[in-house]
C-alpha cells in the first residue's frame, strides 16, 4: 500500500484545547503521524481523560493545564512546551467556546465575555509562537521555520440570530489569521483556517439533545433532522477535520497559505 509521506515525524505541534473534541482529533491524528505532541486544556479532568486514551492506543503526548484566556499562561505555556518537548514547529488552535446570546439580551459584555471566550485564547499563543518562529527564522536557522492551523468556525461566514457574537469574535479570527498570514510569509512561515460547520463534538452532541427535547422527538430523529439539512446529509465527524489540519500543516501544502477552508458539507455556498 502506497502511503504519503507528510513529513510530520519529530516535528513538535502544540495542540490548544487538545483535551476533547476537534481539538483531541487532531492532538491524535498529529501523534499517529509521529508527531510530538502537546496538548492544552483547562479542564484537568478532561485532560486526564485524554491522555489516557492516547496513552491506551500507545501514543505519548505532554500535557499540561492553562486558562488561555490570559496572555501570560499562554507565554508560560510555550515556554513549557518548547523546553520540555522542543521548539514549537506547528501550533493547532481548537480552545475557545463562547456561549450563545439571544440578540436582545446582547450588551458590552455580552460581547466583550465572547472575545475573551473565542477571540484571545487563539490570539495569546498564537503571537507566542509566531514570535518565536519568526526569530527562528531571521537567525537563519534551517528548515521549515512552521505553521499554524487555526480551527475556527463557519460562524464567522454565516450570520446567525443566537450567534452574532461568537460569528463575531470568529470573523475577527479569519482576518487575523489572513493578515498575519501575508506578514509572516516572508519569514516562509505559514498560517491557515479550518471553518468546520456541525461537527459530532460533545458540543454537538448536547444541543442535539437539547433540539431533541424542544422538538418532543427521539434524539435520533433530531439528529436525522439535523443532518438532512446538510447537502452531503451528515455532520462531520472530528477525525474529518484532523485530516485537513495534517496536511495544511505538512510540506505537501508548502505554497498554501492565508487559505480559509470551509468544512461544511456544503451547507453555506460561499466564495
């Protein structure tokens, strides 16, 4: 069988909110490829639980506990991971979940509880690691000097009643992930986007369960209900993801860079 080699084996990747989810997805798909991966979470519960999954499947990553909605833990953060593991080749942002808002009851803090939530948890680290790229780059040390994966969300495309402020705080994230992206290609370093729409998270999965209860229908139908919708007629499942965050962050998307890929289904024709 003719495999493809991404060139992820040794390569240190920096996986935030890797404890469940999307997040989890990619820390694992990252490990499998030979990666040396970390992963962040503020849940230590989670975070065991995830570590010792990989663990059972015979994957070692480093974990370790932060609230990156502070720019110091995010600092801290990519201190410890580039001494204990090396430095920091590729970063995964997937931490960041705001909470919805009926239209009305959306204030000053509303939004500012959004940005804090979604916005800076990818802003903190990722302006860690960049600098520290970019510092690789300009001693002209050799080789790829890295990339970021921004997973970010279809929100940011498509407006929606209950999630002006999230769709907010995701749209800001695409433009920094494009302008940063023309930046810093000068030092070759690359970043790109994933806009994952309904994903089988436990995310997800709870507001199946919670449409469910409003419809006064099974799980499974709402569920079925929901993904009719989608022209492909299902959600994506997490690993789906991880698939494109790997190759965006391997030598074969060399040249690809500012891209924003939308991972929908096909539910939002956009250009």
């Amino acid at each position: 069988m003719t495999t493809i080699d991404l060139g992820l084996k040794e390569k240190v990747v920096l996986t935030t909110g890797g404890s469940k989810g999307i997040g989890f997805a990619c820390a694992r798909a990252f490990a499998l490829e030979g990666a040396k991966v970390a992963i962040v979470s503020r849940d230590p519960a989670n975070l065991a639980r995830a570590y010792e999954q990989l663990k059972q499947e015979g994957l070692h990553v480093h974990r370790t506990r932060a609230d990156l909605h502070e720019p110091h833990s995010a600092a801290d953060i990519v201190e410890e991971v580039s001494s204990a593991v090396g430095p920091i080749d590729v970063l995964v942002n997937s931490a960041g979940a705001a909470r919805r808002y009926d239209p009305e009851t959306l204030d000053a803090d509303a939004f500012r509880a959004t940005m804090e939530a979604k916005y800076f948890p990818y802003i903190y680290p990722q302006q860690e690691v960049l600098r520290r790229m970019a510092e690789r780059a300009k001693r002209g040390e050799g080789g790829d000097p890295g990339t970021i994966v921004n997973i970010i969300g279809m929100g940011g495309k498509v407006a929606s009643d209950i999630h002006i402020a999230i769709s907010a705080a995701s749209a800001a994230l695409m433009l920094a992930t494009v302008g940063l992206a023309h930046y810093y290609a000068r030092y070759g370093i690359r970043i790109n986007a994933i806009n994952p729409g309904a994903t089988l998270t436990e995310r997800v999965e709870e507001a199946v369960t919670l449409e469910a209860a409003q419809q006064g229908v099974e799980r499974a139908e709402a569920l079925a209900r929901g993904q009719a919708k989608v022209p492909l007629g299902r959600y994506a499942n997490p690993e789906e993801i991880a698939n494109v965050a790997l190759f965006l962050a391997s030598r074969r998307a060399s040249y690809v860079t500012g891209a924003i890929i939308p991972m929908d289904g096909g539910s939002a024709p956009l250009i």
